[in-house]
C-alpha cells in the first residue's frame, strides 16, 4: 500500500460493523489518522474485496490530496 500523502506514513487496512447487515473497510495512516477512502458492502462481500476497492479509492484520493497541495 502506497504512503501516506500527508505525512508519509504506513496506510492500513481497517474493517469495522456498521450495523448488523454491513461492514466498513478502509485504509488510514498509523501516523496521522488520515482517512482517504472509505467502503461500505453487506457482510456478504468478501473482506478481500473490500479490501481491493478501499486500495484503489486510496490511491486516487491520495493522488489529488498530493496534486492539490502542491
């Protein structure tokens, strides 16, 4: 997983319950807490998936926060 844009740290995969029928997946940096994608399915979908699409919104996201603070 790509660095933090912010201050370069380690992102990392999170998963919580949202509820009884879905869960949240998302990647935040150890360092700063920056939370740049986050994903919401049903616990139907697979953790690995989640993880996959919460992978590609951080890389976008993290592409325009670096494009924007330039």
């Amino acid at each position: 997983m790509d660095s933090c844009p912010r201050c370069a740290g380690r992102a990392v995969f999170k998963l919580e319950k949202c509820g009884g029928s879905h869960k949240v997946g998302y990647y935040q940096c150890e360092k700063c807490a920056l939370k740049l994608s986050e994903v919401m399915a049903t616990n139907t979908v697979a953790n690995e998936k989640l993880r996959e699409f919460a992978a590609v919104g951080w890389k976008r996201r993290a592409e325009d926060w670096e494009s924007s603070h330039e």
